[in-house]
C-alpha cells in the first residue's frame, strides 16, 4: 500500500563515523587506553544408605511432589512473580553509597542508596535518599539504573560552595548517612551529576544519532549501555576491551537509549540493573513507528495530495462504530443487532499491532506504541475511552473490535522472554510455528497409518508394516523445514534418519513380562497413559517394576519427527488448551502403553528400611494392563500416612480441615472395593503402597519433606478453545457454541491423597534407577539436582546464623509421619529456598532426600543409589525420550546418539523452556481462576447465576466489571471468602491473603482498603496465618489483580 511501511526488510545506507568533541564534566574515567560392548539389562546390587550414613540434609518431589518440597508451587502464590523473583537472585547487589535511578509507576527517583537490609528477600525494604533530603523506601526491582559506590568517589566528596549539603537533610535522612558512613556532601552532588550526563547527551547527539544505524548494519540484535557509551565518546580509540566509560557517560548513554525507544527497546524493568541491555527494533519496525507518529501529527492537514493522517482517521471511524455497536447491547455480545460491515486493511494492522503492544507492555519504561495509542489512537475515540486512557482501555478496545474475544488469555503474548515460547503455534510468536506444526502433523499421519510393533504370544516380534520408503517419500516433502529445524535444535552426529524404525530396534532383548498386572492409575480424563506399576514375587525378594511407554521403539533420535519434538521441548498444558510435544493421537493411538504393550521397565528391590538394594533396567512388553482412576484406588488404599488424617483439626490448614471433614477420613482403609480391581489388585497394591512408604520414610530420613499447599484446577468447556486469528481480516466475534464456561476445582493437592503419594514415589523410584544405571555405564543424561539450603544462603547475601536458626524451628514442625511442613511454616523459608537444577553430572536433591556423590564417601559411591533422572513423560518431555535412546543404544551395544557435550546443550535448552512453560501455565491458571471469580461476583450482585463453591461459571459479558472504584461498575452483595494472612508488606501496609475456600487463590488488601485497620498497632507480623473474612473489591483478569476488602 503507497505510503505505509511494508513488512519487508528496508535497507539502510551506513552513515560515516565521525569524532564529536565533548567536554568531561563530571566523572572521572577509571581506565585509560593501554599504549603499549553392553548387556541388554543390567542388574546390580545396591548398598543400603545405612551402609554410608544418611545426608545431613534436610529439605521434596514428583505429584510433582518436586515443587511442593522445593517451594516452586508455594512461590507460586507469592506477591512476586515467580520469575522476577528467580531473576532479583541474579541482578548485582546494592549496597549503601551507591548511586541509583528507582522507578514506581510514571514517577522517576534518582538518589544515593543509605540502607539495604541485612538480606535482600521478596519484600525487602531499601532507603534511597533523593537530592532534596528527603529519602524514600523501595525494593531491589525498583531499581533500574546502578552506579556502585558513586558516594564514596571522589568528585561526589568534593566541596560544595554553599550549606546546601546539610541544609535540606531530614534527621531520619542525616541518621541514615550516618549510619552508612557517608558524607552529606554527596547528597548535593546528585542533581549535577544528573546535570552533567544530561548534557553529555545533548554534546553528543550527532554520534548518539549513528547508534542504530551502525549497530543495525553489523547485525547486531541487542546492545548493553557499556557498549554504546564507549561507540559514543571513545570513536577513534583501537580497543575498547580495557576502557571504562564514566559514570556520567554511561547514564548519559543510558537516557539517550530510553529517549530513542523507537529505535531501541529496554529490557525488563528489574533486569536492567544486570543486563544493561537494550535490543534494537529492526527496520521494518523502526519505520512503521515513525509511520504512525506522522499520520498522528498530521492527521488534518490538507495538502495536495489530500488530507493527511486519513488511513488514521479511517481506522478510528471504523473501530469506533465497531466499540457503538458491541456497547449498544447491555450483554455485551451485540449479536442481537447486524455488526458493521468492516474488513482490516494492512494499514489497520499496524495500528491493531500497536494497541496489542500497549495493551501487554510493562509500563517501567517509555514505551512508543503506549503513547501513539494513549496520546494519538484511544484520544481520538472521545469519548469511548475518556480524557485520560490508560494501557487497560487498549486491552478493552481490542476485545470491543472483535480483535480479541472477551476472554482472551493475554498471557500468551505478553512479551516477557520468561513465559514466551515461541515454538507454540497459531499465535504468530514465530515465523516457523505453524509449518512445523504441520509438517509434525504429515509425519504423525504417515505413522499413525502403519500402525505399531506387534509380538505374538511368546514375545516374538511379527512383520511390520513400516517400510523406509513410504517415510522417506513424505518426509521429502518438505526438507526445508526439516533443515531449519535441524539448524535450531542439537541433532545427533552422523547421518539422519528419514525413516521411522521398521522393526523394534530392541525386539530380541525386550523382557515379556506376559500376564503381570501392570497398574495404570491416572485421571478420567487423561489419555496419554504413559506408565503403568507391577510388583512380582521372586525367589530373591518382591520386585517393583516402573513401566514406561516407549516411543523411542518407534522414532529415530535423528528422525524429523525427533527434531521437532526438541525444537518444542515439552507439551504444554492450558485449561483452554493444550500443545502437545508430538501429535495426540500418536500418542493415544500408538506409543499409549494400552495399545503399544511396549515399554522401558525400571525395577527395584527395596529393603524393609526403604533402600534400594538390587535394580533392573530393560525394553519390555506388558500385556495386561488395569486402567483404574486415583479416586477409585484412594478408596482401597491406607489413609494413615496422609498429611492430616487421624490429628486433630484444629491444627490443621483449612483445607485440610475441609477435605477430612467432607470425606470422614480416618486411620486406615476406606473399602475393600473399586472400579477396575478384583481382589488380588486390591491385595497387591496395598502391598506396593507398603513399600512405597518405606521407599519414602528412607527419603525422610535423609531430609526429604513435603509443604502443605493448597491448590486449584481450572477447566474451560468447550475444550479446546479455538485459536484467536493472529492478523484478522474482519472481526472475529465466535459463535455461542464456543463461549467457554469456566469451573474452578479446589483441594487439588496431591500430597492429600494415598494413590497421587503411592504413584509419585514410584515415578521418584524409576527416577533414580535411572541415574544409577546412567552413572554405572557411564550414559550421558539430564540429572535433576538442588543444592543444600545452608550451602545456598552461604553464597548468597544471608544471614547465616538466622537462617539456621530459622531452618531449625521450621523443621521443628515438619510431621514425622508424612514429613509434611505446615503452609505458613514452610513460607518462612522460601526466601532462601534453593532453585532445583539441571546437568550432566549427578548431584543430590536436597527437599527430596536423594544423596548426590557430595554426600557418599567415595569408596561407596559404586554401591550407592545417587543422583536424580526423570524418566517417567518421555511423550512430553523430550529430556525423557533423549534419556532412553542413550540407554537403549547401551543395551544393544550400539554407540550412543547424543553426546554428553549433546546432552549438555539440551539440557540447557530444555531447562529454559521448562521455566518458560511454569510460568505461562502458573500466569494462565490465574488469569482463568480471577476470571471465574468476576464472573462469579457478577451472579453473585446480580442473583442471576448459581455461586456455590466449585459451580461451572457461564459466559458474563467483560462489560461487567467488577471493581468498587468504577461508577459502571456491577454492585451489589458478593461473595464472602474465607482468607488466610500469608503477606504483610511493612512497606506500603498492604496485606496479601490465600483465598482458602477456592484453593488458595491469592488477593491483596490494600493500605487504604482496611489494612490498616487489620493491622493496627502492630507491625502485621502477628496477623501472619490468621483467618479473616473478606469480599472482593476488584477483579481484574487481563490485568491479573485481585483485590479484597474486610467483610
């Protein structure tokens, strides 16, 4: 289209460099320029851990019993995000004397650092003191610009000509500089420096201008602060390696950079302090932003050529009849009236594309899409969206024009690199997604449609249908995808693989476990039947056998269908819907241990005491499998052993209290009966829960524990929800038939049930036969570890004696039967709480128990069950599917397909994609569980809709907003909510509660909103794990804010 930017790449004319003179007028540079043959099992004996002692350690693992014990699923409802809080461990540390940029909100603050705490944790309180005396108090993420120990240099001691230095001091202020040993003069010396950097960046603007241009044309996608500041002032020097910009040059670069962020966008708010990082916005970007501030500047203006800014005021007519008609039905929906006949042109994308980065960009920094949106786009649909629209008025303007639904989850888009994974399909997070997907889905269908190894009855394999040129035919289709995945992922050394296997590569060493039950216990609802239990008497003890299904008997490791899988790294579950790793039917079809009858079995004896003393690994066939669901199998198995069951309530967690209540749980066994077992499965997997506990009570004793978390699961219907259109050519309002109902589920803890703990610690059984037949051949693998809490906060800025102190008293009131920590107990300890690791090499697991070689003296460690693989998800988790092709190449005596430098690369990228993948699902979780509970509030003030607890909640309309600050707001009686005092920020009085009625969702009460009042004289720590009653103020999804009110 003439005169709007296209999408394809614009060439960019190098600009020549040339000297700009600038005066040094503050800072002093610090550097100068320098002038001058394998079995196909194996079968050990195992050392028990009271051969070598049990660890000293003392934090658990998979329901995923790992996140309860670790503290993952606890952080989870923390009033930091997850991943700003692993990211704040990372940044530098700030300590007194330092000069700092704090940013809240639009405001910006620049001071000297007077006081950090003593050890820096979620809500931790620092004293920056500003140039007018004055000092205010903030966090570590506050911070976005770090000068370390500017106040005790030299110029920032200087003589001041004037009293000014102590003439505006506050006594609290002078105290605090006292305190740090800091003299006041610094004080004074803060808004010159400021003055300085200010005009080194005007002196400096014609080489500042060269930047982009220059970074651009080399190819560079980010740059630091470091690196432009010496481009800037340092243009002739020959090495840049060993100079240091000053800090006047540096936060003179550091605003420039900011002020450009057409040009460069900043990275995250609370990672700027260690990243210095700005990336550069390409061409195509940098000219459609300038496109649009000209078609807002000049919208109006009559020239020659017509009136410009019109493909502006086209855009705003069109949506502005779209917002009329959508707002002319009270129900929000406006199918009772015709929509307006409206298509999207290529200039309206543009324009679209900026409300979506207004409406999800974090507002730390200037942002160019905010303000052409705020200043040029929402203003001129006065008065739709008032005077003054802020980035929410985006997000609703987009649902009004059928460019996002109502119920939109934005938390897909949102720009964070943390929960953005890119290889997802159908949201336009990358260019290749979508084919890959669809060249996944051809293969899937070629081997869906040969169907799977089949053995007879003595376990000989029969013919099979697979024949290398059918998959060599379709995969030639599209090689150049296959190449470019190939270039994104680590695909084993030596030639690739076209054809899926055409025979079982281990059919002569599969053991034929022929008429064994094997117990596969899941949800109703699950379809990927991925592991199945079996115990077996033998003349040498009861053997426990972990089967897992085995689509590696199917997939080369080089086969285009491996690379793709790797390129996603897992499946990703959603309650609107899920991204499986590899095609759902194969998995439901094919490799599903109930069709498949193929599996890698990982065996264990375990002793009376719960050692692991002998083990087995080995491909197998199972043949009789018993489907049967956890509720069932909770029915017929002891309730002893569970957290709460059998103690007296009033000590217990109020979810606790409610699930004993509800259920009568006691001591012992519900029945003798359930669904899908006959007595000798009743009989025998009440003897594998036995040795389960034993397995478990050994891991106890070396420290393992698990927190007592409440939990929640959402589910949308109809499932799956359709995909919203990227680019929409019209409107997109979906029929009724796909407007999801939305039911919250609590109580969904899975250290509260006998079957989830049983099954658990089988999987936490298969994990470490795993690592010890990996480690006794010498197998490379992922490991799963997490370093010792005390040898944690020894590295990092902590207390010591404290912590020990602390660790002591929390362990104190660990249950000695089920090794269950108290909620509030266990959140004492989270600020300190190591994250769980990845590697190659084995290490322990310090809240599961499991000793690592630190732990074992060395002439034992051969003997020893060390070290952690997960093993158990290989059709979710591709680590998984990597772990059995090296063991089953070992077996066969075939070399190994992925290297350990391969598995190392792997592992690093698939521990990336975990994290991306928690935090998409955690932030998802709690979009749908705020979502649930607006609409719930709306039924509730409007008597139109059941609210009891648990109740499927229909479609309402987002125009009815739940917020008590807002005049169009829905009133009326709420809901009252039970809430548990988790948080009290001594900063700004606000308290944060766990709504325990509805699984300990999370709510803010606000200073101003009667936490004050709960609070009173004290300093809110007594208020910790007391229970109030509450009603919610505002509930806001897109948003993702939740706030409530005493009731």
């Amino acid at each position: 289209m003439h005169g709007v930017p296209s999408l394809s790449r614009i060439a960019l004319a190098r600009i020549p460099l040339r000297r700009v003179p600038c005066q040094r007028i503050f800072g002093c540079r610090h550097k100068r320029l320098s002038q001058s043959g394998a079995p196909s099992h194996v079968s050990y004996r195992i050392a028990s851990q009271r051969e070598f002692g049990s660890s000293a350690s003392v934090l658990t693992a998979e329901l995923d019993l790992e996140s309860l014990s670790s503290g993952e699923a606890a952080a989870a409802s923390l009033p930091v995000d997850n991943e700003e809080l692993a990211e704040l461990r990372e940044v530098p540390d700030l300590t007194p004397g330092d000069y700092v940029e704090v940013r809240r909100g639009t405001r910006v603050y620049n001071g000297v650092l007077a006081k950090v705490p003593t050890y820096d944790t979620f809500g931790a309180e620092h004293h920056t003191i500003l140039y007018n005396g004055h000092f205010i108090i903030h966090k570590a993420a506050d911070v976005t610009f770090q000068i370390p120990g500017w106040a005790f240099g030299k110029l920032a001691n200087s003589p001041i000509p004037s009293g000014f230095a102590t003439a505006g001091l506050s006594l609290e202020s002078a105290t605090l500089l006292e305190a740090a040993k800091i003299s006041p003069t610094a004080i004074a010396h803060i808004d010159p420096f400021k003055e300085a950097a200010d005009r080194y960046k005007f002196e400096a603007g014609a080489r500042f201008d060269q930047a982009y241009t220059t970074f651009l044309g080399n190819g560079t996608a980010s740059v630091t602060i470091d690196q432009v500041a010496k481009f800037v002032f340092y243009p002739e020097a020959q090495s840049l390696d060993t100079l240091e910009p000053t800090p006047a040059e540096l936060y003179a670069t550091f605003n420039y950079l900011l002020s450009q962020n057409g040009r460069f966008k900043p990275t995250k708010g609370h990672r700027m302090r260690k990243d210095r990082e700005f990336f550069l916005r390409s061409a195509e970007e940098e000219s459609r932003i300038r496109w649009m501030w000209n078609e807002i500047r000049s919208t109006g203006v009559e020239t020659k050529a017509g009136t410009k800014g019109s493909l502006l005021n086209a855009f705003v007519t069109k949506t502005r009849k779209l917002v009329e008609w959508y707002r002319s039905d009270r129900s929000g929906t406006g199918f009772d009236k015709e929509m307006p006949a409206v298509e999207f042109t290529e200039a309206d994308q543009i324009f679209l594309n900026a409300l979506k980065t207004a409406a999800l960009e974090g507002d730390v920094f200037p942002s160019p899409y905010r303000s052409i949106v705020l200043s040029g786009v929402l203003k001129k649909m006065y008065p739709l969206y008032g005077n003054r629209p802020r980035s929410d008025d985006a997000a609703r303007m987009l649902r009004e024009i059928g460019v996002w639904t109502q119920w939109e989850n934005t938390n897909m888009h949102r720009p964070s690199l943390k929960g953005r994974l890119v290889a997802l399909e159908g949201h336009g997070m990358s260019t290749w997604a979508d084919d890959v997907v669809r060249q996944q889905d051809l293969l899937g269908q070629q081997l869906r449609s040969v169907g799977h190894h089949k053995f007879d009855d003595t376990g000989k394999l029969q013919n099979s249908q697979v024949t290398k040129e059918n998959s060599e035919k379709e995969n030639a289709a599209d090689r150049h995808m296959v190449d470019l995945v190939r270039s994104m992922v680590v695909a084993p050394a030596g030639a690739a693989e076209n054809a899926f296997y055409a025979t079982d590569p281990c059919a002569e060493i599969r053991h034929d476990f022929g008429n064994l039950p094997v117990y596969v216990i899941d949800d109703p609802t699950a379809h990927e039947l991925d592991d199945g239990m079996s115990i077996e008497k033998t003349p040498e003890g009861t053997w426990v056998h972990i089967h897992i299904a085995d689509p590696t008997a199917y997939v080369p490791p080089s086969h285009p269908m491996s690379l793709f899988a790797q390129l996603r790294g897992n499946s990703v579950y959603l309650p609107e819907r899920h991204y499986p790793m590899m095609p759902d039917y194969l998995s439901d079809e094919l490799f599903n241990l109930g069709i498949s009858k193929l599996a890698l079995t990982f065996s264990a004896r375990i002793t009376e005491d719960g050692d692991i003393i002998d083990y087995r690994a080995r491909p197998s066939i199972v043949r009789n499998m018993k489907i049967i669901h956890y509720d069932d199998v909770d029915t017929i198995l002891d309730w002893t052993s569970v957290y709460g069951v059998g103690r007296d309530l009033a000590e217990l967690s109020p979810w606790v209290q409610e699930l004993v209540r509800a259920r009568g749980l006691k001591p012992g066994t519900i029945g003798d009966v359930a669904a899908g077992v006959d007595a000798k499965g009743v009989e025998e997997l009440r003897e594998l829960q036995g040795i389960m506990k034993r397995a478990y009570s050994a891991r106890m004793r070396n420290g393992a524990f698990m927190t007592d978390q409440p939990g929640y699961r959402m589910a949308i219907e109809p499932y799956p929800q359709p995909v919203t259109p990227v680019a929409p050519k019209a409107p997109y309002f979906p029929g009724q038939d796909f407007w999801p109902a939305v039911s919250l589920k609590s109580n969904q803890s899975g250290h509260l049930s006998p079957s989830h703990l049983m099954v658990s610690e089988c999987m936490i059984t298969a994990g470490r036969v795993a690592s010890k037949f990996s480690l006794d051949s010498n197998i490379p693998v992922t490991f799963r570890g997490q370093p010792k809490i005390l040898d944690h906060i020894q590295r990092g800025n902590y207390p010591v004696s404290d912590v020990k102190k602390l660790l002591f008293e929390v362990m104190f009131e660990k249950d000695s039967l089920t090794g269950v920590i108290p909620f509030m107990e266990a959140r004492r300890l989270l600020p300190y709480m190591p994250s769980s690791t990845m590697g190659v090499t084995p290490t322990g697991h310090y809240s599961m128990g499991i000793p690592g070689p630190e732990d074992v003296p060395e002439h034992l460690q051969t003997s020893s069950m060390i070290g952690y693989v997960k093993v158990t998800s290989p059709l979710r988790r591709y680590k998984d599917m990597v772990a059995h092709w090296n063991m089953k190449a070992f077996m066969l005596g075939q070399k190994i397909p992925f290297s350990k430098d391969d598995v190392a690369q792997i592992t690093q990228r698939m521990s990336d994609i975990e994290k991306q993948t928690k935090v998409l699902s955690q932030r998802t979780d709690k979009f749908w569980a705020h979502e649930w509970i607006r609409r719930r509030e709306v039924a509730a003030r409007t008597g139109r809709y059941n609210v009891s607890q648990g109740a499927v909640m229909p479609p309402i309309p987002v125009t009815e907003v739940i917020d008590d600050a807002r005049t169009d707001a829905v009133n009326g009686q709420g809901v009252k909510y039970r809430a548990l005092v988790t948080d009290v920020d001594q900063r700004t009085g606000d308290i944060w509660v766990s709504l325990v009625d509805i699984g300990g969702v999370g709510a803010k009460i606000r200073a101003d909103r009667g936490a004050t009042e709960l609070i009173g004289s004290s300093d809110g720590k007594t208020l910790l794990g007391t229970l109030v009653d509450v009603s919610v103020e505002k509930a806001d999804p897109w948003r993702s804010v939740l706030l409530v009110r005493p009731a």
